[in-house]
C-alpha cells in the first residue's frame, strides 16, 4: 500500500488576459505528488513534524508552507539564499530520502492557449504544427508581445494579423545580430507561411485533468494498484473530479492543515515553481533591446557556499535520481524553464566543492549557458521525433521488447544483423527505428515471433528518411521492402 499527496503552484483557475498580464503572472503551473509506502507513514511524519516544530515560529495561519521561501529570495537561485533559508531548505530536503516517489507536472499556460487556438491544424508530411505551435509559444514568451498576446482575448479577429505583424518586426530586428539569430528568423518564416486565419475562445478554463494522466502512467510503470491519493482541498473540487475522472482510484480531499503529506508537496512544489521563475526572469530577453545578444545568468548564481552547493546536489538528487522513471516528470512540449532547471541541477551537481566553482568562476555563465542551450536543443529535437516512444521496461537484464514485440538489445553489437545476400530479398517490414548510438534498425515480421535487426550503416540515412516521413504524418510501415546489394552496395525499395 502506497500513500500520494497532491499539491500545486503557480495556478490560475481562469486563463485570460488579465490573468497574463498581470504583475504575479508566471506561465508555469506546477503540481507535485510525493508519496511513499505506507508503514513508512509514522516515520515521514515524525521526522516532518519535528521540522515544523524547529521553524514554529514562520508558520501563518498555523502552517509553515512554501511561501515562507518568498520569490526574492531566489533572485540567484540558492546562492541568494541566507544562512537561515540555507539551513532550513536543507533540513526540509534531508527528509526526503530514497524511500520517496516524486511526481512533477509542468505545463505552460500559454502554450495551452495557443494549443486551443490552434485545435485544428494536424501535422503533415509538408508542415510540423508541434514545431510552429512550439516556436510561437516560446516567442510569446520571450519577447511578451503585449499586443499579441491582448489580442488573443480582446480582439480575437486581430490576433493572426498581429501575430503576423509581430513576426515580421521581429525578423527585421533580428538582422541585426544574423549569426546568433539565423535559426530563430528561419522558425519565424515558416510560421508565417502557416498562419491562417483562427477562431479563438474568448476565455479558457484550465483543464485539469492533464495533472494526473502522467501520474496514472507513473502508477502503471511502477506496477503500484494499490495506493490512496489525497489532494489538497479546494472550493469547487475541480481538481478531485478530474483525478477521478483520469481514474486515479482512492482518492480523497483533505485541508492541507490536516495532513503533513499535503505540506510536503507544497513546499516541494513552491520552491521547484520559484527556483524556475528565476531562471526564467534571470534569462528573460528584453524585446526593446537596441541590440540583439546572449543573455547569461549574472554571475552571483555561481557564488556559493559548500553548503548552499549543496542544496542544488540534494534538489538533484531529489528530481533525477530518487526513484526515477519515465514518467516521473510530465510536462507539456514547451518547457523550457524546467529544461534550464534541470540542467542547471545537473551543472551544479558536476562539481566536487564550491572551491571548485570558484577556480574559473567568470567563465561559469558562458560554460552554463552552453550546457543549458545543448539540453534545450535536445528536447526539440525530440519534439520532431514523434514516432510511438514507449519506457523501456527490461524483459532481462540484456534486451526490453519494442512495441511490436520484438527483442531490443541494450548492447547494439548483440542485435543480429539482417542478412542481405547479393541480389534482392523481401521482408515485410513492421517498422524502422535508430538505437541510441545512430545504428538503424528494421523490425520484421516472423510467424514464431517479430524481430529486430541491425541494417548495414550505409542505410543509416534513408532510415532518417523514413523516420522524418513519419514525423510528419507520412509513416510507411508496416510495408513489403525489397533490399538489395549490388557490387557491394545496399538499396532499398518500398513496395
């Protein structure tokens, strides 16, 4: 028996333009569920309680809760934290040992807006709509056009136009530093070559039912069936029926006063959403700047003490290690502020001692930087790979099955290799893949069973082929393919 509790942040009950203009407004929304096996209940809550006891007196209203960690104190992450904060997070941080499952859902707010408003347009082999929705979130973002993003609710029959409008200031603009802005002028032409004309709603609710469907996937993956879910009461119980209605079962409201579960996934939830919030505003591009250039973290991120070092190698260990799976963290296509989160953990995790930060300590936001870009660069790329992706589940210790039930070794140099004899052979082909290392892979269908095999690296090309048709809604398979060598040569042709 499993005991989960629910908590979020950043929330926004109603998503209009009063909402995003706002002073307080940030674009995340945040749920976190920690949970753990229940005859590890007694133990959990003494330890927490004993926390709440030591820091009684910054309870309010009988609660010590996560905005006793207000947002200015995270203006350069931890290392603007005091020796008071740095001590408590700590011991706040120090309960949650390797006996915890962390669940965390991010979702941008914007990019649902923009998802609605853009309902209809579906992928195909000539336009990617998860790249163009993708790149004007993150333009909207960015730059916060406040026109544009006026229009979304106050004049909605203006809306493309001023996107329109938008874009092409922004190309202009963007001439001015061509090298470091090429790829985004090249993403801001191709969408405005799709931009068509739109219905968009006058207001959107938040559909809360995203928040669980991750959850009920993590369940799943960690084979848990029996288990209770308790969620943090609210007025109208809009969060309670949605996770009823995903098929989270046992679940329950309880007044986060009741239970230290609940305060648990809020202070979690509250200094994950204000660390991102941060970083967000740390990086955030000013859309009047006369010139067009990289903006870095401010150095004072990388002044640490060990022990504040240390918060970001226990916040590490936190959200990429302790039970992790696939599932453990659920987020929407644009995330970028989680990305950069994640990456600056796991930068800050890569060093033995802040002695050690301090050694080339004014080339950090430059080193950062790169690292946080690769890790963005990373996600959208995956963005385009949209072919079924399923956690690898081990079946051994030396192959997991793929989703036509085909044994993938972990260790390519085991696949077998698909024999292909000088002249022509036929196979019919379920599906064509790339392991981790770029080695190209066919499925074949087979009466005992389906099977994977290695194809020769001269096809590694036309494989990206046939994955990149399938990105964009053009999947070929399963097909009847004849590969042929011919002095040495392999070729290939689909039936």
């Amino acid at each position: 028996m499993y005991n989960f509790y629910y908590d979020e942040s950043e929330h926004s009950r109603v998503i209009n333009l009063s909402t995003i203009t706002g002073e307080t407004y940030y674009d995340n929304f945040l749920t976190t569920i920690v949970g753990w096996d229940s005859d590890k209940e007694a133990e959990i809550k003494q330890k927490y309680l004993a926390f709440e006891e030591k820091y009684a007196e910054r309870k309010k209203k009988g609660e010590l809760k996560s905005d006793t960690f207000k947002g200015n104190q995270f203006t350069y992450g931890f290392a603007s934290f005091n020796k008071p904060n740095v001590e408590m997070l700590n011991d706040l941080l120090s309960i949650i040992d390797d006996d915890f499952f962390i669940y965390l859902f991010v979702a941008s707010k914007i990019e649902y807006v923009i998802i609605q408003l853009f309902k209809n347009y579906e992928n195909s082999l000539f336009v990617d709509m998860d790249y163009v929705r993708y790149s004007i979130v993150k333009a909207i973002l960015t730059y916060r056009p406040i026109e544009v993003i006026n229009n979304i609710y106050a004049e909605p029959e203006r809306f493309v136009s001023s996107l329109i409008d938008f874009f092409n200031k922004r190309i202009e603009h963007n001439k001015k530093n061509i090298t470091l802005k090429g790829a985004e002028n090249n993403a801001f032409e191709i969408i405005l070559l799709v931009l068509q004309e739109v219905e968009p709603p006058i207001s959107i609710n938040w559909d809360y039912h995203m928040s669980f469907m991750g959850f009920a996937l993590l369940l799943k993956s960690k084979g848990i069936d029996d288990y209770s879910l308790t969620i943090d009461k609210e007025g109208n119980s809009k969060t309670f029926n949605a996770a009823i209605e995903v098929g989270i079962a046992n679940c329950t409201e309880v007044d986060s006063k009741e239970h230290f579960g609940l305060r648990i996934a809020d202070m979690l939830a509250g200094i994950v959403g204000k660390m991102m919030k941060s970083l967000y505003h740390s990086l955030k591009n000013e859309s009047n700047n006369a010139t067009v250039s990289k903006t870095l973290l401010d150095k004072a991120w990388f002044k640490l003490s060990e022990e504040q070092l240390c918060l970001y190698k226990k916040l590490y260990h936190i959200l990429l290690e302790i039970n992790n799976d696939w599932y453990k963290i659920y987020a929407g296509n644009y995330s970028d502020d989680l990305i950069s989160l994640l990456a600056l953990l796991d930068y800050m995790n890569h060093f033995k001692s802040a002695d050690e930060i301090q050694k080339d300590f004014n080339m950090h936001p430059e080193y950062c930087n790169a690292f946080m870009c690769s890790r963005l660069e990373e996600h959208f790329n995956r963005i385009h790979n949209k072919l079924p992706v399923e956690p690898v589940v081990p079946e051994t210790d030396e192959y997991f099955r793929n989703n036509k039930g085909a044994k993938v070794y972990f260790d390519i140099n085991k696949q077998p290799e698909l024999m292909i004899n000088e002249g022509q052979n036929k196979y019919l082909v379920l599906s064509i893949g790339i392991d981790k290392g770029g080695s190209p892979l066919a499925t074949i269908a087979s009466e005992s069973e389906n099977k994977c095999f290695r194809l020769p690296e001269q096809l590694s090309e036309w494989a990206m082929t046939v994955i990149g048709m399938a990105n964009m809604g053009q999947n070929l398979f399963p097909s009847e393919v004849v590969f042929s060598r011919i002095k040495g040569r392999y070729y290939v042709d689909i039936l």
